[in-house]
C-alpha cells in the first residue's frame, strides 16, 4: 500500500449536519456518526444520522459507529442509516464477522476490518 499524499481524517461526534459540513470544509475525509451507546458523548437518533448521511457527498466517507454485538442488527442498523461505512465499537459475536461479510457482498463492500480504538489529541 502507498502512503496517500495527504494524511485522511475522520472527525467523530458529528451532531448536525452544519457540523458535518464545518468538518467536510476543514478537509475531513470520513465523519463519524455515534448511534446509541451505553455510554459516551456525542449519540444522535439514526433519523439524524440518515438525513446527514444522505447530504454528504462522496468521496467523504459516513461511518455509523454502532455498540450492537448482532451481526443482523449491524446490517439492519446500516440499511436503515445508510452510511457508507461501520464502525464496530465491540468484541462481536462468534460468527458475526462472517454474516457481515456475506451481507456485505451484496451491498458493494469488499472489505471488513477491525479497528483499535486509538485518541489522538492536536494542539
């Protein structure tokens, strides 16, 4: 893989769509958009969430960041937010990274990774 000439960011947390475009004009690259959580800031309803993913142009990505564990609720919670990517904020069930792999083969996405969550702070 070559490293891009420009590094990529995500901004996460977005809560409007006037933040959404503030980080797209700043030259985010992907928004991170936080369903329901058991904890932590920045949680909107997956109405919000749909309507700002369905106002951001491409190539800025929308990830929902989503805690369910449930393969089928993950594809369900996508189809109805329509984000163009997830992120899963939890170990999930055995056997679950298959089913979103097969789902995933008939939505156009080809790949599925797991993230470690990192902070990064800019001063």
């Amino acid at each position: 893989m070559q490293a891009t000439p420009r590094p990529r960011v995500k901004i996460c947390c977005i809560g409007s769509l006037d933040e959404a475009w503030m980080a797209i004009n700043h030259g985010a690259s992907a928004i991170g958009l936080v369903s329901e959580m058991p904890s932590g800031p920045g949680v909107i309803p997956e109405s919000l969430i749909a309507e700002i993913a369905a106002r951001v142009p491409p190539p800025v990505a929308t990830f929902l960041l989503t805690s369910a564990l449930d393969a089928e609720l993950i594809i369900e919670q996508q189809q109805r937010t329509r984000v163009s990517a997830v992120q899963i904020v939890d170990r999930l069930e055995s056997g679950a990274y298959r089913v979103l792999r097969r789902a995933m083969a008939t939505t156009g996405y080809t790949e599925l990774k797991e993230f470690q969550r990192i902070e990064v702070v800019v001063q």
